[in-house]
C-alpha cells in the first residue's frame, strides 16, 4: 500500500500534526517536533505526547507512518569540533524527542564540509556522529535524507550515502529518505521508464532497497543535474508527471511515508488525491 501525505505544520503544538495530516487525506506525514531553525526547544509535555497519540490513533497513523525531520541547524560534518559537537547534542536531542513520541525514525540532511576538509573526511565524521548518537538513545533509527549537492552539502550520490551507512555500527537503525527533486538535480533521471528504472536499480545495487525508510515526493524548479534544490508542485516543474506515475506503481516502494514538500500547501489535497489517481 502506498502512504502518501505531506510536511505538515505542528503549529499550537505537535499533538496538532495528526490533525492537520488527516484533513487533507493523507496516509503518512513529516513533522518537526521543535522550532527547526533554533538551537534548543521546551521539553515535550506528558499531556502533549497523549494528545499526539490520541490523536494518532483517532486517524489512523502508525509510528511507521511518520517521517520526522530534524532542524536546519545541524551539521554532523561540521570540521570544527565544538560546533559539530553542538550539532550533534542537538541531534540526539531531536531523537529523544522522537523517541518520547514513540515514533520510529528521524530523518535527517547528513552535513557539509564547508570547504575545509575533504569528501572523505566529512563523511566519516557524519557517521561517527551518528554512532555516537545512536548509542544514545534506543529504538529510534537515523534516516539520511539524499541531498540536491548545493555548496559543500554531502548526500547527493549514491555513493556518498553508502559510504555514510558502511561505517554506522548498528546497520538496523540507518535508513534512508529519498527526495525525487534532490534526486533528479543530483543527475538521477526519472523521467522516463528506462531512466527511472536505472536510478533505482543503481539505488538498489549502491545502497540497497533495504535502507530505504521514506520519500519526499517533490517535482523541480532547476533542470536536471543542476545540483539547485528548488521544490515545485507535481507536474509543474522539470520532471513532469511520468515519475511519479512509475513511483505510486513501484512496488519495491510500498509501506514507507511518501511526503510532499511541494511548494504550495493550499493544493496538497488535490496532489494527494492525484497521486493515487495515478495507481494502475
């Protein structure tokens, strides 16, 4: 079964995203559970967490159905010890916060070497710091986001992604969300059935299908290859609506929270709705 939904608002308090979710008929959605452009956030409160749940409960969500995002701020690559240490205390913050919702994942931008290390570095230092993390907290697995490769931001090959997941530990707590946007300015076409199938395959034989924990289902402003993380609504940018007619019948992607991030929220009903119109 496909689990379409979106990145929707935890405005009045995180016991409000099952709310907002279910009023544009989704089946899955992303949230953040604090302010994503601040440092630290208030705890959550007992009563929060039972509304959530309550509330979860009452639509229908799974623990599995929610892709949680972590803040803008952190950067687990960070070259500068003090400021990658502030980020990863952040970090494991954010997956005790998840873990006090008794959600399941925490998806995540893996980091950026901001010019003063190398490649290979950077990624050792991500999965160090997610090591580190991860032995921090239980039962909360760390889902790394591919990214669109702007500036010094890791993530955008495949072959990054696998170099990260290599070096984790616990390979049961480490995932991935694929962005089709991040994807398809990346380099990876989906725009035909035969470029689609190929971005998968290589997915699946770099990575591994297993890993894959979500998606965030985005059309793209910039052209591929573009390397410009830029969202558009579905059929209105570069990639078309082919992608995502071959993605709702995938069934190697079944049972994973499908987010729209697309940049208008007053249409996420009706792109929903297309989405599963598109089901042979």
């Amino acid at each position: 079964m496909k689990r379409v939904g979106a990145h929707v608002s935890i405005s009045g308090g995180v016991e409000n995203a099952p709310l907002n979710a279910a009023a544009i008929g989704a089946k899955a959605f992303a949230m953040f559970t604090k302010n994503q452009r601040q440092w630290k956030s208030k705890p959550l409160e007992t009563a929060q967490i039972d509304s959530f749940w309550q509330n979860m409960d009452t639509h229908g969500f799974r623990p599995s159905d929610v892709l949680p995002h972590d803040g803008y701020l952190i950067n687990l690559g960070n070259p500068d010890a003090e400021k990658r240490k502030q980020s990863l205390d952040a970090f494991i913050d954010e997956l005790q916060r998840c873990q006090l919702l008794g959600l399941t994942c925490l998806n995540f931008h893996p980091g950026s070497h901001l010019r003063k290390i190398s490649v290979d570095e950077c990624l050792t230092l991500i999965s160090e710091s997610i090591n580190i993390a991860l032995d921090s907290v239980e039962g909360v697995a760390a889902v790394i986001e591919n990214t669109a490769g702007q500036g010094s931001n890791m993530g955008h090959t495949f072959e990054q992604i696998a170099q990260i997941i290599d070096k984790v530990e616990d390979k049961s707590r480490i995932g991935v969300c694929l962005d089709t946007c991040h994807t398809f300015v990346s380099g990876y076409d989906l725009r035909t059935e035969d470029t689609y199938r190929q971005t998968m395959d290589k997915f699946d034989n770099v990575i591994g299908f297993k890993y894959l924990r979500g998606m965030h289902i985005n059309d793209s402003k910039p052209e591929l290859g573009s390397r410009v993380d830029r969202h558009h609504s579905i059929g209105q940018g570069k990639m078309g609506l082919e992608p995502f007619k071959l993605i709702m019948n995938d069934p190697a992607i079944d049972e994973i929270p499908m987010v729209l991030e697309t940049i208008d929220s007053t249409i996420w009903e009706q792109e929903i709705k297309l989405l599963y119109e598109f089901i042979n």
